[in-house]
C-alpha cells in the first residue's frame, strides 16, 4: 500500500515573476527572473539542482518544444530536464515530478518552472489552437469562456438559480479578488472595481461578462524541493511541506455519456478526496486556513467551493454572498488576487498558487497576511487547478503546510 | 407510352433567414430606384452555414423520413453545387447514410436540371426509385433586380415505380432543347448576367413554353381547361399570363414560395411542383415546367399522398425569421468585406486522411452503441464511455442524424469567431443517451435555454480560406 507523498518533500525556495503584460520580456526572461528569486531564497547555487521539469502550455506560441527552453535559459549544468504539459494544471504537474523524483530518492534537488508567454499573438484572450486533427472536424471552435460558461446555465438550471441571482455571486466572486489584488504588487489586475462595474461588463460569453473572466498574462513560477533532511542543512527550520498531490483526469464520461449533468467538474471531487486523504484531513472546512482555486472564470470558483468539498451542493451562491471566502472569511479564497486578478500564464499557474500558499505559510505575505485561525498564522493550504474544459479535464489539488505543522 | 414513374414523396428546405423585399429595396433604392416600389413579402436566404449541397441534405432527408427501402439512385441537381470537382451527390449520400451502391449523378449548369432528372430517373432507376434533390444558392449582385427576386431553397422528390399512397403520377412529358440565353453564368464568375425580361417573355416564356405545354397535353389527350395547376417558376403574374397564353383557363399558379422564398433556381421547378401538389385534390392534373436552355413540360395528377406536400412545404415556410441586417446579409455572402477578427485567421486545415477514416462519424453522424450496457456514444469508440461498462469492442454504428436531443447547457460566445455572433454551442444530450458538445445553429440570442429539445442537420462547419475547401458536420437545431 503506498504510503502517499506526505512530508517526504519540503520546498527549500520559490520565485514568481510579476504576471502581466510584459511585453517587454519573453519567456526566458520570465522564467530568470523567478529563478533567481528561488535560487536566493533557497540559499543554493544553481548547480546543486540534480534535475529540472518545465510546465509551458502554449509551446507553439511561445518556447517552442521540450525541456530545452528551461535548460537554456537558465543554463542548467546538462542536468535532466523534462517538459510537462497537462492543460491548466501543467505547473502543478511540473511540481509532481520535481517532487516524486525528491521522493524516490533520485536526486536530492530538483526544480519546478512553469511559463506561459502568452501576449504574443497580437489579440485578446488565448491563442487559438487546434484541437487535433479528429476533434477539429466535430467539436465547436470553443472558446475557453464558452466552455466555462456551461457551467453557469446548467448549474443555475440544476439548482433553481435565476442568471441574476448566480451573476451576483459571481461578481462578488470576482469583486473580492480584485480587492485582495490590491495588495499584491506582483499581480497583473491591481485596481478595485465594484459588483455593479461586473455586472454591468460587456459580455463575453453568456453569462460571463468581461469581469468573469482571469486575465491572460505572461509569467513564471518556480519552485525548488528537496528532502526535510537536506532542507534543515539549509537552515530552514520548518520548511513548507508537501502533504498531498493529487491529480484526476476525465476520461471521457462528460463528453460523451449522459450521466454527468454539467452543473459541476466531475474531477475535482476526486481528486479533493484524494489529496484530503493523502494530507490526512478529516474535515476541510474546519482545517484549511486558505485556498488557491482555479477561478479561470468566476463561475468556475463557484462550483469548485462544492467540488472541493467547502460549500454544500447548490449553496456556493449563499456562502460566496455571505464572505465565506472573502479575505475576512472563514476560507479566504485566492488571497493573491487569484487567477482572475494575479493573472493567469497557464504553466505558471499551479505553481504560483503554490508560491502564494508558501508565502502565507511562512508569514511573509506582507500586507496580505492571514493571521490563520486563532491567529497564529496559517497551517494548511490547499491549491487546485481545473485543466482543460468541464467537459474534459484535469484537476489537481495540492496540499502544502508547514512540516513540524500545527496539523 | 413508357411509364414515366411517380413522385412518391417529397421533401422541402427552406433557410429559416428571410430578408425582407422593402429592406433590399430601401438599402439599394439609391442604386436602382425602380426597386423603390419596394415590392411585397421576402426572399429566403441561407444561413451562413448552409449551402446548395447541405440544404439538399435537408430536403431529401426530409423526403426520405419515414421510408425504409433506400433509393437506388440519387441525382444531385444544382448550378451551385460547391464542388466543381468531388462528387457532390456522393457527399450528399453519404450524409443520408444512403448505401455506396447507389448510382449517383450530378446535373449541373441549368435550371432545368430538376426537371431532366425526373424524367430520366425511371429510365435509370430501373427497378427501384431515385432521389432526385434540386438546390441552389445564388449569389446575386447589390442592387440588381435579382437581389429581391432570388431566393435560396431545396427540393426533393422520390421518383419510382407507382404504390399505394403515392403523392402524383407522371402522365406525359416534352422536352424541347434551345439555346436561348435569358441568363447565363460562366464558369468561375459569380453572378448570373440576366436579359431584358419583355424579351424572355414574348420570345421564349409565351412562345416555346406555351408549345410545349400544348404539346404535352396532346399527346396524352388531356383538354387544357381541364388542368387545375400550372408549376412554373415564374412571378405569379408571369405565370398566369403563361396558363392563359396555354388555354390553361382554370389553372391555378402558386404565390406562397414567391412571397416567402423568391426564385431558388435549379429547386424552384420541383419546389412549384411541390407547392402545386400542396393545393391539389387527389384526381387534379398538374402542368409543370422546367426551364434553362429548352423547356420540360410534365403532365401530372394528383393522387391520394398529395397532401403530404402541402405539409412538407408549410412545414418549411412557417419557420422563417426575419434577417433584420442587410449588411450581415452581404458579409454572409461575401459582398462585403467584414473585418471578423483575427480568430478568423485560424488555420481550417482538414487532415483528409482523418476525414476519410472517420467519414462514418463526421459525414453520417454515426456514433456508437455498446452491445453490453447499451450506451450510445459519439464518437463511436474502442472503449465504452459508460462509467460502469468501459468494455472494449462492444459497439455498434448507430446513427445520431435523425435522434433528437436536449439542451443540457449552453452558452453564446462572444468572443469565439463567428460568421453570425454569438457563435451557440453547449452540451446536447441524446435521446436515447449519451452527450456531445455541439454547435447550435439557427438560433438568435436569448433565444435558447437549457432543457428545450433539438434535432440536427447537416451544415458547413469550417471554410478552410488557405486551400478553399469546405468542410461540413451536424449541428442542433432548436425543435
């Protein structure tokens, strides 16, 4: 019986670049400028990294192909290098490999970059893509909104919402991330705007408005890991721990078989249960002390509450209107401004949730500080990403906290 | 006399888009001011996903409900069809999942080509009957007298071997060739060039059509004033002066397709023929003419199944929704050049060689349906797809084409390219089970909602611009 990857691997550093526009940069410079963060913060030289994984999506518009743009840009000393790629959840999944490789004892250090050049393509919104050469002769030429946007009118069916009602909690949704993005100097979308300002956006794909949707940004993430013993050596005293990875694919029965009803990802939920098992958590809602969600859309925040286990069925509406996961609530949500307001340059992105969870961890979240229940800072953070559309995906959920934890 | 064979049923299509008379007469009046008198009722006009080839899809499927025998042969009949070279009746059969022994034939370059397939299709169906589907989709150039007169449609007919239940039954016909030019398009231009309407009239209308008709109802020894229906495509007033001109005294001609549909080309022969069935009683014979380059004069009557066409013609009028831009219209058509963004710019490539190994899925709609637990799946899979199955190699083809469907969840994309924003797909589930994320078509804004039930119909999917090919799959459409 495996015994899980609980505490086997600590983070010794990370780095994330600011998100956003820049267009002045291309993805080595991001992937740099992480980099060296993480470097300074773990306290090594370059060269005692013992293998590499890169996260990048877009790899046609952007780094082109393989392992190679990381080992490159970074001039890494001709260690492995691998290139990962799982939709949205491509950081968290760069993560799982740096951190299984730590765990099974292959190499002492290893790092986790994802990056996402994505403001080259001369217009808004994602790059256009093919969806291989079967797929493209059937499915719709979907936009990532519009697959999301599914969400909304079955969930809003399913549980007897009107739009208007569901629109409100969306746009709270997206009113509190900004709000925490306000104190995020590295987020992409740093100004306030109002629940009316989002319901009253221009359409993008109904119901989403503009304010519904993340913002399309460049960046990088990154993070170096190793084992509890080597990190100690490095001086960390309770290093940020590693208490569940999970990952859970469709495989196909939202596409194509009636059983899955849209109004919520089927894969979420499982891999919630995993990674709560993995990490040893009896009840989430009463141990979590803070969560990065996929908020891809403002609908997607929604119901991942529910698929993680947080809100009850169909009362996602009631506990997001309540402040349940607002900065002062119970279960602050996306305290960083989330993907809707840091930004989202889809490598990046898991491992900026697992930055921002780290950074809270370790109390040095600066003005965005949680106190933690009992306020003695946080214990527990929960990161999840949603790759790809509700009718297929890839959910990850990861589980960080501190490793002498108060858990 | 031969037996000439029988309309066995017939099937009508109709683009749900209707552009106005008085909006093309008030948007190009500056140009041609005759076409101020802003004359009455609409033209259909086709959707930007349709086509001379899918609306044939839609008329002969039309046509074909309800049948259990295949024809055994099927003639594709359009001076449109979107294909110079790739056989277009082919195409079409295979969307019908018609079986590939079906003799096909394409009859192109003339109006008359509907009317030339019926009458050829006992002498090539032989023993069976033939699926003889005329449609065109005629662009017209701004402002020209053909803009409002035009229409955009398809007809089909089963011709065969007469039975119970028949629709009509061919009694005579005459043909005449002539090279009289009225219009003419040549290859590889655009639009048609027209001539002097009182020329087409006196010279060819009034003379060699007339003659024809009176040679058609000699030869079968038929009195003129006992002919209750006149099917020409003609203006209603051009068609009476035609059945007075005959001695056709008692002859009715049809108004509702020129009112609602306009002059639909190589369809509109078989859709007067049709609308003539529609108000016929069981016993009324029937003149109908074709015309292009000569003149088919058909001797019909009206038998039991007649108003079987009344339905299939109503059926396709009544679903008309107004087109409310003129300057959509013409970006549809491409007369204009609409900027429709840079996701516009994607490549459309098609990999043939996935097309043709997938043409069962792709052009037939057939999914699967496993043997062990039933389920039905799109696309047809080695594994099945129900959560307490996942058995390899259990399914079967089963063809989702004429399922029907409901709305499970939706959306209106914005931000999708779209030749007519919001570009409509959601989750579709079948009938008889299993789910595909699909296109919807033919549905305006706020139009949609989840739970309203649909069915499908084969439409263009993609314009590859880079290497000018088309590419076409099955979408919903609101029920």
């Amino acid at each position: 019986m495996a015994s899980g990857i609980k505490d086997k691997v600590v983070i010794a550093g990370m780095g994330c670049s600011k998100f956003g526009e820049r267009w002045a940069l291309g993805p080595d410079d991001l992937m740099v400028e992480a980099f060296g963060e993480a470097l300074e913060d773990a306290g090594i030289e370059r060269d005692r990294i013992d293998a590499a994984w890169l996260g990048v999506f877009f790899d046609e518009q952007s780094t082109g192909k393989s392992s190679l743009p990381l080992s490159m840009a970074l001039r890494l000393p001709n260690v492995p290098t691998t290139r990962v790629e799982n939709l949205c959840a491509t950081g968290t999944e760069a993560l799982r490999g740096a951190v299984y490789a730590v765990a099974a004892g292959a190499c002492d250090i290893a790092l986790a970059m994802g990056v996402e050049k994505l403001k080259d393509t001369g217009f808004g919104g994602l790059p256009e893509r093919t969806k291989g050469t079967f797929e493209d002769l059937y499915l719709p030429s979907s936009t990532a909104p519009g697959a999301f946007a599914q969400l909304a009118s079955a969930y809003a069916r399913g549980y007897g919402y009107s739009i208007d009602e569901l629109k409100r909690a969306m746009a709270h949704i997206s009113w509190k991330s900004h709000e925490n993005a306000t104190r995020n100097p590295k987020a992409h979308l740093r100004n306030r705007i109002t629940i009316q300002q989002a319901l009253d956006a221009p359409m993008i794909s109904h119901p989403l408005g503009v304010y519904d949707c993340c913002g399309v940004s460049d960046g990088a993430a990154c993070a170096i890991v190793t084992t509890p013993e080597i990190a100690r050596g490095l001086g960390k005293r309770d290093p940020v721990s590693i208490k569940a990875l999970q990952l859970a694919p469709s495989n196909g029965v939202e596409m194509g078989h009636e059983s899955w009803d849209g109004t919520h990802t089927l894969t979420t939920p499982l891999a919630a249960r995993r990674a709560y098992a993995e990490a040893g958590i009896g009840d989430p809602r009463a141990e979590l002390d803070l969560i990065e969600v996929h908020d891809c859309f403002s609908i997607t925040e929604l119901v991942l509450m529910e698929d993680l286990g947080l809100s009850d069925e169909g009362r996602a509406p009631h506990d997001i209107l309540d402040g349940r996961y607002d900065r002062d609530g119970a279960i602050p949500c996306q305290i960083d401004g989330g993907l809707k307001c840091f930004g989202h340059p889809i490598g990046a992105s898991g491992l900026r949730m697992a930055y921002e969870v780290y950074l809270q961890l370790l109390g040095r979240a600066g003005p965005r500080q949680l106190r933690g229940r009992g306020g003695l800072g946080p214990a527990l953070g929960l990161t999840h990403n949603l790759g790809g559309i509700p009718n297929r995906n890839v959910a990850s959920v990861a589980v960080f906290g501190l490793l002498a934890g108060r858990v | 006399m031969s037996d000439l064979g029988s309309i066995l049923a017939c099937g009508v299509h109709v683009p749900r888009l209707r552009l106005p008379r008085a909006l093309i007469a008030a948007e190009t009046g500056w140009l041609n001011p005759p076409a101020r008198n802003a004359p009455a009722g609409e033209r259909a006009i086709a959707n930007w996903d349709e086509d001379a080839l899918t609306m044939a899809v839609a008329a002969a499927r039309n046509c074909l409900a309800g049948r259990t025998a295949a024809p055994a042969g099927i003639a594709f009949c359009s001076t449109t069809a979107p294909f110079a070279d790739r056989d277009d009746a082919v195409l079409v059969a295979a969307a019908l999942d018609l079986p590939d022994t079906i003799a096909t034939q394409n009859l192109c370059a003339t109006l008359r080509a509907g009317t030339r397939a019926v009458l050829g299709a006992r002498a090539d169906g032989a023993g069976g009957s033939t699926l003889v589907v005329a449609s065109d989709l005629r662009p017209t150039r701004v402002g020209s007298p053909q803009e409002p007169a035009y229409g955009d449609a398809a007809a089909a007919l089963l011709i065969g071997p007469a039975e119970a239940g028949e629709l009509a039954r061919l009694l005579g016909a005459v043909s005449r060739n002539a090279d009289f030019v009225d219009h003419y398009r040549m290859s590889g231009i655009r639009f048609d060039y027209a001539l002097e309407e009182r020329w087409v009239r006196d010279e060819f209308l009034m003379k060699a059509v007339q003659q024809a008709i009176g040679e058609v109802l000699a030869g079968a020894g038929v009195n003129a004033a006992d002919v209750r229906h006149l099917a020409i495509p003609a203006a209603p007033g051009l068609a009476r002066r035609i059945a007075q001109g005959s001695g056709l005294a008692a002859a009715r001609c049809d108004e509702r397709l020129w009112q609602h549909c306009g002059d639909a080309g190589a369809a509109m022969p078989l859709l007067e023929i049709v609308a003539a069935l529609g108000r016929s009683e069981p016993g009324d014979l029937i003149v109908a003419v074709g015309l292009g380059q000569g003149v088919d004069a058909l001797l019909l009557r009206a038998e039991a199944g007649a108003g079987r066409a009344a339905q299939a013609l109503e059926a396709a009028l009544a679903r008309g929704r107004e087109e409310t831009s003129y300057v959509r219209y013409l970006a549809h058509r491409g007369l204009i050049d609409a900027d429709f963004g840079m996701r516009a710019e994607r490549d459309q490539r098609t990999a043939h060689t996935v097309a043709y190994r997938k043409r069962a899925a792709v052009t037939a709609f057939t999914g699967g349906r496993c043997e062990r637990c039933g389920a039905v799946q799109f696309p047809l899979s080695r594994v099945c797809v129900n959560p307490a199955c996942r058995a390899a190699d259990t399914q079967r083809p089963h063809r989702l084409a004429d399922s029907s469907g409901r709305v499970k969840t939706f959306t209106e994309d914005w931000q999708a390219f779209a030749p007519r924003p919001p570009y409509v797909y959601g989750n579709i589930e079948f009938a008889e089970g299993g789910n595909l994320l699909m296109e919807v078509t033919d549905v305006e804004p706020g139009e949609l909602a989840v739970g309203d039930a649909v069915r499908f119909e084969f439409r263009i999917k993609d314009e590859d611009r880079a290497r000018a090919f088309r590419r076409y799959f099955w979408k919903a459409i609101k029920s």
